[in-house]
C-alpha cells in the first residue's frame, strides 16, 4: 500500500526552511553537551549478488547524511557505527565521550530488520534512569515504524519514537526537545514530557507510543505524512559525515576516535551522494514515486560539483554512486548537473580525469538524452544501472523494448559507459522460449551480447510502500513459511522466492541461479581478458570477478532454499503484516502509515478535551 499523498501544493517545504531549524538548532547547541551515536543496522545474511562487494566498501548515504546534519547543528559529539564493519557492536556497552549517549539511531532497511530489533532490545537493556533517547528511522521506519514498538506487555522493549522522514523532521523534533529541556534533564526524559503532553503532534513525519504507568505501549499516534524538502542544496555538506563514521572492529564498545581521514577511502572506496530524488514511472512494485509525493527534487551541478571536489580532496575518494531513483527523469535538470561536471576541474585537472562515477536511470530516457552521451562521459560517469526489468515490457511498461534495449548498449558502449541493467523474473516468465526473446535467459543472452557489463536478476517480492503490496498478499502468492522454515525479513530481497503463484516456484528459484551463471564464468572472464580493444575490457573482467566471487555466495545461501520449495509444504500468508498495536491520528483519524487491519486507536480524552497539545502550550507551561 502506497504512502498517501499529502494535498496538493502542501507536498514540499517552504525555500529556508531546512536552513531555518539548521541556524535555530546551533543556538541552542551551545547550551545542550549532547552526545548521539547512530548506528546502521546490517544483516550479513544478505551479503550475495548483486551487492556483493559495495554493501561493505560503500558507507551508505542515509545514516551519513543524518550524521551530517548533526555535526552541522553543532553536535560535534556524534559518532556513526556500521554494522557492515562493526557486527558485534552493543548499544548497551556504548560509551561516547565517557558516557553513555544522549541519543541512540538506528537505521534499517527491511532486509535487516532483525538486526534493527536486536539494537534496540539491547540498547533498552540499559538502566531507564541512564537510557538515550532511542529513534528509529530509514527505509523499514518509513513504511513499518510500528515495528519498532514491542505490541506484547510482556516483553516491553521499543523504540521511543519513529521517524518516518527525512532530516529536516529529526532537526524539528530535537528542536522541539531542547527549547524546553531542563537543565540536567536527559533528553529521554524530556521527549516523555513533551510527548504525553501533545507537543510533538504538530510535526509530520513521527510515530509514538502512548503508554501505561508502566511504560507498555498502548497505542501508536501518527503525526502523519512528511513535508519534503524540495531544494536539495539545503542539506548539510555531505562531506561532514564522513568525519564521524566508526573504524571496524571485533569489539562491542565504541573506540576512542572515529575513523582517521586518511583510512576513509580504504574502508569505503566508493562513496554514495544523493543528487536527485524521485522518478516519473509508477511501477506497481516501487515505493519510490509515492514516498516522493510524485515530486522530482535535485541538487544543482555546481552543488554537486563542489561536493564531489571536496569529497576527493579531504578523502581522497575516486569512485561515486549517485543514489539517484532516475538520474536522466528531467533532461533539463539532468544536463545542469553533467555540463557543470564536465567544466569542472579539481586543482587544474579536469573532474573526469579524478573521479569516476555511476548512477541509475531507464532505458526510455536514456534514448531521451543520446544526443548528449558524450558530455555524460565528459561528466565523470562511467556506469548507468538501467532498470530494463523486462526486455519484452511484458511485465511492466517503461518504454523498453528489445530493439531499444540494445540500441541503448550500443550508445553508451561506444561512449565508454558501462551498460549495467537490472532484471525482474516474474511467475509467467520461463526460463527459454524459442523464436522470441520473452525467457528469462534469452534476454540475459541478448544483454549480453549487446554489451552488459553487470547483471542483476530480482524475483518480484512484496515491497512495503508499493501498490501492489497488498494486493500481493490478498491474492495469496505471499509465502509464510516453507518446509517449515519462516520466511525471515532478510529473505525478502529479491533473490528469494518468497512470493509466486507458480505451480513449481522452485523453478523460479533455479531460473535465477541459471541466468547469473549463463552470465558470471570464467569462460565470459577470459573473453573480457583478451578483448583487449574494448574500451571496457577491464570493467568488464573486473565485474566478472567479482560476480562469481557474488554467484559463490548467492549459491550457497539460495539453494537450500530451492531445496525446500521443491519439497514443500508451503504455507501462505493470509493477511497483510500490519500491526498489532491500535494507530490513529494525533487528531484521532485514521493514521497515515496504517496497513488495512491495523487496530483503530482513540484520542485520550482529559476533562472533555483531546491531550493533543501545541508548542505554544507547553512553552507556556
């Protein structure tokens, strides 16, 4: 189920108001010795094709970019813990600056939800009367943030409030905390005083829980759907949070120091910037248009320019993945940010000659800008991960097709740009068919005959935020549990097959196994070895490496699995995950981030009138 939109003209921020909270915030820096630890949860379950190598050596841009608007607001005492490098970290053994933080993060994407609810558990663990204020956020926050609340009195663990936004709603709540903390309060104690007296419910883009005396969750109060910011040249310089990231370790505790400049690029070679946000599709199985209230946001080229510059002289940093949901969606926009790369130089040597990057895009509009290929590559890109998903646009529409498919390799090919596409197999796709290019490995052979550097080969799955979210578990094609074993969090990641309607949906399974070893061998390694012409072969022998280094353990992580779907039984799931706790409103309606069954909870009511609150009143207090 897609995130509900927001009235129309009231889906962005006002220009100023990010920078607004930002000045406010480092006045009130001064009075608070806050210390925050943000940790990024990772479960190595995951580690398999087509992610291999960049989920440990790229340190991800959401808990960077929290980071960075801390240290910008003044927090200078924030430290960035990545469970990829840190997997035995302990929130309950944390110490920062000698003691135990103000403030504990954890961000999660679904896959690593587990890891997520462990942090949590363990950082409640710790004395109430020493405990940080614990929030919740990223990806699974944004869809799921009742997963962060324990829905059973027995087992009273939980975050203290979700936030289901982007920086500027975390910004407004710490703000919303500080302007009235009392001096020698934790900050704990504060949001709990502001919380149960309604202040927090004027800011959109939080979830919390009221409680019982005894602190049990009760029900859920949705403060509903973010503003977003629309001028993404706002955002704190990415550069800072790379200043706060954690050095990788076998301990629970936190070092004395954050990583040394000088060992940043070692351990994270690749760096993820955010340069645009948003698409123009509305595939059924994204999230993405929906969450971005069908808005197209970018940062401007000579922002991006001065990011990428920066980032190469302090680190040393040479490869960049932009995390853009459609980098050529707006031709204009899109062409700002490249010339402007293509003019740049870092210390009288141009960009493209320092720095390399990739980014994502479609094959329609890469056909859309063929005419400017070349000052794309003049830009510093090496690397397009295409979202082909189905040569034949039997599944889903985007204007692919097996003609334009291949006339697109060719373009970017003979411009020196790596053709990357991603794959969606799906229940009435077979493996081969003869006389069309509808198989599965058909078009993988097609792809890589027309030059496809990288493949990756996804098998649709339930991705909460989507259309078809619900409509997936409705029609029963959702997997419960197979053979006995649990469909876990982890597995929903696109190489299991999770979810299919399909009478032998093991076949589904090997037919992925198949199409990334028809493409990852040593026989294609050899090949891309002694085409020494190519302007790609070393990409090409590079990405074959390692792909089968990836194969390896997607292999050993996916068979057992196939193995069981072969030998059933498979039980389906019959509703929708929503949660267990009652969700409303702050005005009492329904909540914005409710899934169909979700309890409906009711407003508590104080001599007549609502508890909700607004800043003004507790100020007053």
């Amino acid at each position: 189920m897609e995130l509900p939109r927001r009235t129309r003209g009231d889906e962005l921020l006002r220009p100023g108001e990010l920078l607004g909270v930002r000045h406010r915030l480092r006045n009130l820096a001064r009075r608070h010795d806050l210390t925050t630890v943000i940790a990024c949860a990772f479960d190595h379950r995951t580690r398999m094709l087509p992610f291999i190598y960049a989920d440990t050596r790229m340190a991800p841009a959401g808990v960077r970019a929290i980071g960075a608007a801390m240290l910008d607001c003044g927090f200078n005492k924030t430290r960035i813990v990545l469970q990829q490098w840190n997997r035995h970290f302990r929130p309950s053994e944390m110490r920062l600056d000698g003691r135990i933080p103000d403030i504990f993060m954890v961000s999660s994407m679904q896959i690593h939800s587990a890891r997520c609810e462990e942090l949590i558990r363990d950082a409640c663990r710790i004395d109430p009367a020493h405990r940080p204020l614990i929030i919740a956020g990223g990806p699974k926050t944004i869809y799921e943030p009742w997963d962060g609340f324990s829905p059973d009195p027995l087992d009273p663990w939980g975050t203290d409030v979700a936030v289901t936004g982007e920086e500027y709603v975390l910004l407004s709540l710490l703000e919303a905390l500080l302007s009235i903390r009392a001096e020698d309060e934790s900050l704990r104690s504060t949001f709990i005083r502001v919380r149960n007296s309604g202040m927090l419910d004027d800011i959109p883009g939080l979830v919390y829980a009221r409680t019982d005396r005894e602190g049990v969750a009760e029900e859920l109060v949705d403060t509903g759907i973010q503003r977003l910011l629309g001028d993404l040249d706002e955002l704190p310089h990415s550069v800072l949070g790379y200043q706060l990231l954690e050095p990788p370790s076998r301990k629970a505790e936190l070092g004395p120091r954050a990583l040394p400049a000088s060992q940043v690029r070692k351990y994270s070679p690749i760096a993820s910037l955010v340069l645009t946000l948003g698409c123009k599709f509305a595939c059924p199985y994204c999230p993405i248009p929906a969450y971005n209230q069908r808005q197209y946001r970018v940062k401007s080229g000579q922002r991006v320019a001065a990011e990428m510059a920066r980032l190469h002289r302090e680190y040393g940093l040479r490869y960049f993945f932009g995390t853009d949901d459609n980098f050529f969606n707006d031709k204009q926009h899109t062409l700002d940010i490249v010339e402007t790369l293509a003019r740049t130089e870092i210390d009288g040597v141009p960009l493209r000659k320092r720095i390399r990057w990739g980014t994502e895009a479609t094959v329609h509009d890469t056909l859309v800008m063929k005419d400017h290929l070349r000052i794309v590559r003049r830009a510093g890109i090496r690397a397009l991960w295409l979202g082909v998903e189905d040569m034949t646009a039997t599944l889903i529409r985007k204007g692919q097709s097996v003609d334009k498919t291949r006339d697109v390799f060719r373009l970017l090919r003979e411009r020196g740009i790596c053709p990357m596409p991603m794959m969606m197999h799906h229940d009435t796709q077979p493996l081969c068919t003869r006389g069309n290019s509808y198989g599965l490995l058909n078009q993988v052979r097609r792809l890589k005959k027309a030059g496809a550097v990288s493949l990756q080969v996804s098998m649709i799955t339930p991705s909460n935020g989507s259309k078809a979210y619900e409509e997936m578990f409705a029609s029963g094609l959702v997997f419960e549990s197979v053979a006995g074993k649990r469909v876990e969090q982890h597995m929903l990641d696109g190489n299991h097959v999770v979810a299919s309607g399909h009478k032998q949906p093991w076949r589904k399974q090997l037919n992925i196994l198949a199409a990334y070893l028809y493409f990852y061998n040593p026989l294609w390694l050899a090949i891309a070895l002694v085409r020494l012409r190519s302007r790609l072969y070393l990409a090409d022998a590079g990405m074959q490496a390692i792909g089968m280094w990836g194969l390896l353990q997607t292999l050993r992580r996916t068979l057992g699995w196939a193995v069981r779907l072969m030998r059933g039984p498979i039980r389906r799931a019959t509703k929708v995950p929503a949660s267990r706790l009652p969700m409303r409103s702050a005005d009492g309606g329904a909540a914005s981030h409710a899934l169909p069954g979700t309890p409906q909870g009711t407003p508590v009511q104080v001599d007549g009138e609502s508890s909700a609150g607004t800043h003004a009143d507790i100020l007053s207090e």
